[in-house]
C-alpha cells in the first residue's frame, strides 16, 4: 500500500503533539495524513477520544492506517473493535502502560483499563527501552496481547520531541516498510 491509497489518521497523545513533534512533520508531509483533532488535549477523557476515533474512521474515503503515539495508542485500541473492518494497519508508538496513565493526573483512569484482546488489523508496536511512561517489557505483553509486532527503538525515551525524536527519519522508514507489507 502507498500513502496516496490511504487516509492515514494521525492520532497524538497528551497534549496533541507539537510543531516540533515527528506526528506533526509527517502530517504536514503526507499528503493523505490528517490529525484526529480532539476537544481537550490537556485533560484528556476516554469517551470523547474512543469516539473522535471511531467518527474519523467512518468519514474517511479510503483504507485507513493509524499512525499514533503514546495516550493515541491506548485511545486507538480502545476504539479497535468499532472501526476493525475499515482500518488496513497500525502504526503504533511509545505506548504508555496503566501504570504510567495512573501516575498522570490530568488523565482519566479509564484510559489504564487497557484492551488486551487481539487488534482487528495489523500493526507495528515501537517501543523504546527507557521509555519512563512503560517499560520495554509491558509493551512487550501489549504487543502478545494485541498481536501486533513489536519493534524495539532502543533507548529512544518517550520518542517525542522532547527525546530528540522531532523529524525521526528512521521512524518515517520504518512506517513505509510496514505501509509496503499491507
């Protein structure tokens, strides 16, 4: 699959990515990408993210593929079995675990009741080894539950721009790879 055969959702975590965020550049670079906009960025809510998900999927034109960091990777599976049918694949990144939703406060605790069913679509799971939100083994059980194929980024921290992850050329290659197997 291209870029250009898909409407590639963009879902940021906390705060909504920045500028300087890699979610941001490859926004403003791909040319199908659009952010899933969410009413409050800051005190973010279950219900509202599960369900600005679910109506972006289903006004989209083509085959979605997800692209989402940190809180967007919780918000996206917990929305996984209301858009299965019209999502291709996942790009999924720095997952952060119920420990570290319960330890944000500005976070409703409903995101920490983590789906473990298998995801209804493919993806890829980056976790990095010094992530301080989840370690590298709670990813790991993610992606066992979730069937997803985990990708270790290293000692990458949250893979943010506040990590040095701003335009994440690597990350950007890694998507295009698992754009071409789907």
């Amino acid at each position: 699959m291209r870029t250009s055969e898909a409407d590639i959702l963009i879902i940021p975590g906390l705060g909504g990515s920045g500028p300087d965020h890699w979610q941001s550049r490859w926004q403003a670079k791909l040319a199908t990408a659009r952010r899933v906009e969410q009413r409050d960025w800051d005190r973010p809510r279950l219900e509202d993210w599960r369900e600005r998900i679910i109506a972006a999927v289903k006004t989209a034109e083509r085959p979605v593929v997800i692209v989402a960091h940190s809180l967007g990777v919780i918000a996206a599976a917990h929305a996984a079995a209301a858009i299965g049918e019209k999502v291709r694949g996942a790009f999924l990144v720095a997952p952060p675990s119920a420990r570290g939703i319960e330890s944000t406060e500005a976070i409703d605790n409903a995101f920490a009741h983590v789906p473990l069913a298998p995801l209804p679509f493919p993806g890829v799971l980056v976790a990095s080894r010094d992530d301080s939100y989840a370690t590298y083994r709670e990813v790991e059980e993610l992606a066992r539950a979730w069937g997803t194929k985990l990708s270790d980024a290293g000692a990458a921290g949250h893979i943010n721009a506040e990590s040095g992850y701003g335009p994440w050329p690597e990350g950007l290659m890694h998507f295009a790879e698992f754009l071409s197997k789907l």
